[in-house]
C-alpha cells in the first residue's frame, strides 16, 4: 500500500461516516459493485479495504491540501442545496485538525 492510499483510506472513512450523520442525506451515491449486487444485498455493503462509494479523495501534490469529491442522494423531502452545504460543513469540520485546508466538493446526483 503506497503513503498516499494510507492516508487516504482513513479519511475516506471519515468522510462516508460524517455524510452519513446529516439530515437529508439518503445514501452515498452508489458505486457499480452495489449497483449490481442490487436486491441481492441483505445487509450493509463491506467496505472493508477499499474506499466507500460516493466519496474521492485524492492529492494533487504529495505536499497539497487533499481534495474530497462527495456525491450523494438526498430525500425529496429536503432541500438539496441545504443538504449539500450541510455535507460540506461537516465534512470539513470532520477534517480540520488532520486535515486544514482541505478542498470539499459535495454533489446531489439524485433524491429518493
């Protein structure tokens, strides 16, 4: 596992975690493997060693800050837009101290 995967990995993590606590939030965006295990999911997907879909987190430079690319659904009920910003005020509340200045990005690519 190369330095950058390192650390990636766990703020990954953190990110999937804190975007799924705000109200509104549905799900993350689904990636190709979920979509095609579809129904035949019965519990929580394992996202055990790999970085959870709806959430890129990447470097530009090994020196710059990190870049965090969000996607999620919304509930109808609730304002994307609010929802959005809310996702990305925690997430970068979340990433502060380990990682300041860090870039986020949240995109709604759908609503349930």
């Amino acid at each position: 596992m190369t330095a950058a995967a390192t650390g990636r990995d766990p703020l990954a993590a953190t990110v999937a975690r804190v975007t799924a606590e705000v109200p509104g939030v549905a799900f993350l965006r689904p990636g190709l493997a979920e979509l095609i295990r579809g129904s035949a999911r019965t519990g929580a997907p394992a996202t055990a060693g790999r970085t959870p879909a709806g959430v890129r987190v990447t470097r530009g430079s090994g020196a710059g800050p990190w870049e965090v690319d969000v996607q999620i659904v919304v509930h109808r009920d609730h304002r994307a837009l609010t929802v959005a910003r809310a996702v990305r005020d925690a997430v970068t509340a979340a990433l502060a101290e380990r990682t300041p200045g860090a870039q986020v990005t949240v995109t709604v690519t759908n609503a349930v």
